[in-house]
C-alpha cells in the first residue's frame, strides 16, 4: 500500500536541512506552515513523497524528502 506523505521542511539560513513534522494532508501542512513561517531562522516548504506501507507520526522524524 502506497500513501501521500506531506513533510514540513526546514531550509535553515545558517545551513542545512531539517525535517520539522509529517502530515498525512497538504491542509494540514499548509497550517503548520503558516504557524512555522513566523520563525525567521529559516525558510519552510511542504514537500510531498510516497511512502510504501503504514506510518504512523512518530516515525517522522525519520523521513526526508530528497529534491
């Protein structure tokens, strides 16, 4: 089984990427953005990828979404 994954990434100006959270909808994304975006540390993006088999929202902090 197949499912859309959408992650909330972290581009940080002093360099590097990081993976903040994982959501199973782009609304939910969307809102966690909007929050995230007064941080001004860094640049957010709501990245989508296709995770095979379950997932649950503790195992997010392993997923990271390759460009």
């Amino acid at each position: 089984m197949k499912s859309m994954l959408f992650i909330l990434v972290a581009q940080l100006h002093a360099g590097g990427t990081q993976t903040v959270a994982a959501y199973p909808s782009l609304e939910q994304c969307r809102d966690a953005l909007e929050v995230a975006a007064m941080n001004v540390a860094a640049d957010y993006t709501c990245e989508a990828t296709l995770v095979k088999g379950t997932w649950s929202q503790k195992d997010s902090r392993y997923f990271m979404v390759r460009e």
